[in-house]
C-alpha cells in the first residue's frame, strides 16, 4: 500500500477542481468562456485552499492508516513471541514431569490409575498450549476460544 489515500486525496481534488470549472461555466459566467484556472482571484484563492485542505487530510489518513497497521503488525509480533516463550518453557516443564514420572515408575511409587491421568493432563496441556500458536485474528475472544473452543 504506497500513498493510497495521499494518491486518492490527489485525484479528488482534480477532480473537484475541474467539477468546480465546470459548474462555474455552466451556471454562472458562460460568456468568459471555460476556465481551469479562473481569472477571479477570489474563486482562485478558494479552490487553492480546498484543494490543499483535501490533500493534507489525505497525507494524515495516509499517516494514520500506516501507524495502525504497523502497530497491528506489532502486536502480532508480541503474541507470537509470548506464545513461543511460553510454549518453550511449558514444554520443559513437561519434560521435567516425565522425567519425574519416570523416576517414580521405576521406584514403584506411582499407580497405574495416576500415571494415566497425569498422561492425559500432560496431552492436554501440550494440545492446548499447540492451539494458542494458530490463533488466525488477535483477539481476546479467539485467544480464549482457541484454548476454551465451544463444545
């Protein structure tokens, strides 16, 4: 997107300059003949101002458009990040508690009925904390729905 709106403010202020010839030949003076560029100064002075008006309002939306998708762009880049953190250090806890698990298997410490749930809770959370990475639109909602989806 180069100068889209900038671009756009530009074509509507030629536009209206020659709309404004236009009129102004039509309705009001057709004996001096068209005019671009008018031999009063008063409607000289006045499309000048308009058009530079149109212009400088199409310079700021132009601004303004281009810090909101870099912020946009921004706050991907957090999430992401946060989400990789995140994953990273989850995913070395999980390995510690198989680790652990390991450890008590092996000293007989643990049950086979404790060793399934504490399975399916380590499936879970690695499913769940997997979901967080695809989360397409960076809203509140689709962050808690991807973790939470509807049943």
């Amino acid at each position: 997107m180069k100068n889209t709106y900038l671009n756009a403010a530009i074509f509507i202020s030629i536009a209206f300059w020659f709309t404004e010839s236009t009129l102004h030949y039509y309705i009001f003076d057709q004996q001096s003949g068209f005019e671009i560029i008018p031999s009063d100064s008063n409607e000289l002075w006045m499309r000048i101002v308009i058009c530079i008006l149109l212009i400088i309002f199409g310079v700021f939306i132009e601004r303004d458009v281009k810090n909101r998708i870099k912020s946009e762009k921004e706050k991907n880049d957090v999430y992401f990040a946060t989400v990789s953190a995140s994953q990273h250090v989850i995913n070395n806890f999980l390995n510690n508690t198989y680790l652990i698990k390991e450890k008590a298997k092996e000293e007989g410490a643990f049950t086979t009925e404790l060793d399934k749930e504490l399975e399916a809770l380590i499936h879970q959370t690695s499913k769940e904390l997997g979901q967080l990475e695809f989360v397409d639109e960076l809203t509140s909602e689709k962050i808690i729905m991807s973790v939470y989806p509807k049943k």
